[in-house]
C-alpha cells in the first residue's frame, strides 16, 4: 500500500488503522470533506514527510461518501506490523513470494501477493494453513521421471510436443529452468510424461509451527496488500 493509500484510508476509514486499543478519531470525514479535498488533504499530509507521489495521490479511489462502506475491516497497527516481521524474518515467507514494489519475476516462484489482502480472511487463513486444498493452476508441481531414473519436479513453464521445461529448485534452495526432451522421458501416467502433484509446493504450517494469532497477525499484514 503506498503511503498515499494509508492515509487516505487513515482519514476515510479511521477504524481500519489504529495506533492504541480504541480509535480516537472520528468516522465521517468522507461525508463532510468532497473527494477533492479528501486528496488535497493526502497531498499535504504526505509532504510533511517527504515529498508526496501525486500520481498515488490521483489514483486514490473516491470515498464511498458514505458509512456503509467500512465492510468491518478493522486492523490493528501493532497486529499489522507484527504480521509484517513474522512474514519477512520469522517464516521467511518472501523467500518465495513477491510482495510491495512491483518488479519482473516477482512471481516466478510463487504468486505475487500483491492484491492478495482483496481475498479476506477466511480465504488467506485457509491458503496458510492448508495451501493444498486449493491450489493456484500456475503454480501446481509436476513430476517427471528419465529414462535413466531421475525424477524431476518442478513448475511446469511450458511444454510442447518435443520438450518439457520446468522450474525447479535445487538442494540449496537455488531455482534452475530444466529442460526435458520428450523422448527421453518415460510415460508416467496413462499417454503423458509428466504427473500432475495433488500437494501444493506451499509447506502447510500447522498450528504448532505458527500459533493461531501468529496466522492471525500474518493474515491482518496480507489484509493491507490490497493493490
Ligand atoms: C516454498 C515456497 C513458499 C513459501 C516459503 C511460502 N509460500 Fe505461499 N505459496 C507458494 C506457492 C507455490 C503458492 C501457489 C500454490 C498454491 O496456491 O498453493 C503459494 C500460495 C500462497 C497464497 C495464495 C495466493 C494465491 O494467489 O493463490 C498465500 C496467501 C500464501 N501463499 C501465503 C504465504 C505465507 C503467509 C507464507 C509464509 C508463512 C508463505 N506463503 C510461504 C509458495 C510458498
């Protein structure tokens, strides 16, 4: 979320950030300031810290304008931040997925989560805990074995009639692109070379590897990666 966003949903959603137990700050500023002010006021904000991004600040959507359109999302500031550090040093869960500034490959291993916190709640508890029980198409492993008995797994990038090309990791935790001749492969199921896995290449932390308000912490930082 740019700093831009944050304080724009800081002013219109005053529930959804709080520093301390209860809010102090008011609902309702979106009724009272127009959609314009609502940004002049983010601009200015942001630049007594830095200089403001205006183009987060022309990209900031309207404010529903009206008190409806909380949808319940209440987040904490210290749940939030906590869930950001067990996220990058205590789970190393970027060891996989991209997140924050955008950039080429990001989603190579794993997908972005980027946009993710748009999922809610149930749907982000349910991919840490269980991440086999839906897994995203792109990302499913496969599994292929060579005529000389080594067997290969991997993302499946690409296949033709001739090759196979898969991303796989090495025992240090490298990735490489594999490439596989067809013709060197040995049928593995019914016509085809290559073994669809049911598991995720997610691990599934139980809950004694990650307590439920560590899951819940985690799942309140992935709730702010809304774009
Ligand atoms: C070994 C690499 C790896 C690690 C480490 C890992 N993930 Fe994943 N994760 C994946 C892959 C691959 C997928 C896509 C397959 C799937 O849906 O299960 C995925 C899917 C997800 C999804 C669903 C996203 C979507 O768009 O479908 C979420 C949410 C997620 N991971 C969160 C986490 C969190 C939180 C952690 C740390 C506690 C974590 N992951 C650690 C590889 C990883």
């Amino acid at each position: 979320m740019s700093a831009e966003q944050y304080l724009w949903e800081s002013i219109v959603f005053p529930d959804r950030f709080k520093a301390v137990e209860d809010g102090q700050m008011p609902n309702g500023y979106d009724a009272i300031l127009s959609n314009r002010e609502l940004k002049d006021l983010v601009a200015y904000l942001s630049s007594l810290g830095s200089s403001p991004n205006f183009r987060n600040v022309i990209g900031l959507a309207d404010a529903p304008q009206t008190r409806q359109a909380t949808d319940g999302l209440t987040l904490k500031l210290t749940n939030i931040e906590n869930g950001r550090q067990l996220f990058t040093e205590t789970f190393q869960c970027q060891s996989c997925h991209g997140w924050g500034e955008h950039f080429a490959g990001q989603d190579l291993a794993a997908p972005s989560l980027n946009g993710v916190g748009l999922m809610g709640r149930d749907w982000l508890t349910t991919s840490i805990r269980d991440p086999s029980k839906q897994i995203a198409k792109k990302y499913r492993s496969v599994q292929c074995l060579t005529e000389d008995g080594d067997t290969h797994v991997g993302r499946l990038l690409s296949q033709d009639d001739a090759r196979i090309e898969l991303l796989s990791q090495d025992a240090s935790g490298k990735y490489h692109i594999r490439k596989l001749k067809r013709d060197e492969l040995v049928e593995i199921r019914d016509g085809s070379e290559v073994l669809i896995r049911d598991t995720s290449p997610m691990p599934a932390w139980t809950s004694q590897q990650m307590s439920d308000s560590q899951l819940d912490d985690i799942v309140s930082f992935l709730l702010t990666l809304r774009d």
